[in-house]
C-alpha cells in the first residue's frame, strides 16, 4: 500500500461518510415534514370534533328548550281544558236548576 493510495481510500472513506450524513439529515427532514404534517392533521381533527361537540350541545340544548316549551304549552293547555270542562259543569247545572225550576213552576201551574 502506497501513501497516496491510502489517501485516495482516506478520501473515498470520508466520501462515503458525508453522502451517507447527507442522506441521514434528508431522511431526518422527510421525517419531521411527515410528523408535522401529521399533528397538523391531528390538530385539524380535533377542531373538527371540538366544532362538532359544540353543535351537538347546542342542538341538545335547543331540544331541552324545545322540550320545556312543549310541556308549558301542554300544561297551559291542560289549565284551559279545566276551565273550559269546569264552565261546561257550570252551564250544565244550571241548566239543570232551570229545568227544575221550570218543572216545579209548571207543576205548580197545572195544580192551581
């Protein structure tokens, strides 16, 4: 082995090592743009499902609301169908005294 040879092989040696540290650090950047990318992703994801929870708590409030106005407006209507039940009780009996009243006149009528 001569001393220049040995340089030459010096030399292929530390070519080969700055090609395969260039490859190593170009790998090293594909692999951070893939994690980047990657947690962009996963970011992206739960916004879309953080988005996602607050419609579907709106939504369920807006059916709690819609639930509650339905059940005031049943009671409401259960207030008036008492009222109006308790008038029909109310106009019933007295037609009915009426009735006797008219009764008892005609009887008294036809007996005098």
């Amino acid at each position: 082995h001569s001393l220049a040879g040995l340089a030459r092989e010096l030399a292929d040696a530390k070519q080969r090592a700055f090609e395969g540290l260039e490859k190593a650090r170009a790998g090293l950047a594909a692999a951070r743009r893939e994690l980047a990318a990657s947690e962009a992703s996963r970011a992206a994801t739960e916004a879309t499902l953080a988005k996602q929870q607050v419609v579907h708590s709106e939504e369920m409030a807006g059916a709690s609301d819609r639930i509650r106005d339905l059940e005031e407006q049943v009671a409401r209507e259960g207030v008036h169908l008492g009222e109006v039940q308790s008038g029909d009780a109310k106009l019933i009996l007295d037609l009915t005294a009426r009735v006797s009243a008219d009764k008892a006149l005609l009887e008294a009528s036809e007996a005098g």
